[in-house]
C-alpha cells in the first residue's frame, strides 16, 4: 500500500492559498505541513536502488546515480551477472 503525502500537501496549500491571512488555522496547518520534516523518510541504499529500478532506470542508470559499482546494484535486484 503507498501513500502520497504530495497529494495531501497540495489539498493543504489549497486551502492556505484560498485564504491568505497568516492568522487563518488553514494557513498555519499549510506553513506546518511546509516546515515539517517529519513528513521526509530517509531510504537505506537497497530500497533506492529498488524505487530507481521500479522507476524504469536501468542498473547502470541507478548505479551512476547513487555512485555504486553495477556489481553491487545488480546484486541488490538479485541479478545474476549471466542475465
């Protein structure tokens, strides 16, 4: 199950933006929402090379971009060097 906290961000900002007083309970909900950092997930190296690879990218793609040798990607997604 994914969740898209972008979406409910936007609905936020909506709501702030429709109202503009900084004083309004949408707009410091809105304000909030933007200063969090509680809503940022930090992803261990695998789980990037498996959003990367989900994403379409392919493996030397993904290992140039997160600076990995193509051996260790490749191992991450369980490819063998024969496929």
């Amino acid at each position: 199950m994914s969740i898209s906290l972008s979406s409910s961000l936007s609905s936020v900002e909506s709501l702030a933006a429709a109202n503009p007083s900084p004083n309004t309970a949408a707009a410091q909900v809105a304000q909030q929402a933007v200063n969090s950092s509680g809503d940022t997930v930090q992803l261990s190296e695998v789980q990037q090379v498996y959003q990367l690879y989900n994403q379409g990218q392919t493996v030397s793609q993904i290992a140039t971009s997160l600076s990995l040798p193509v051996d260790i990607v490749n191992s991450y997604l369980n490819i063998s060097a024969g496929q």
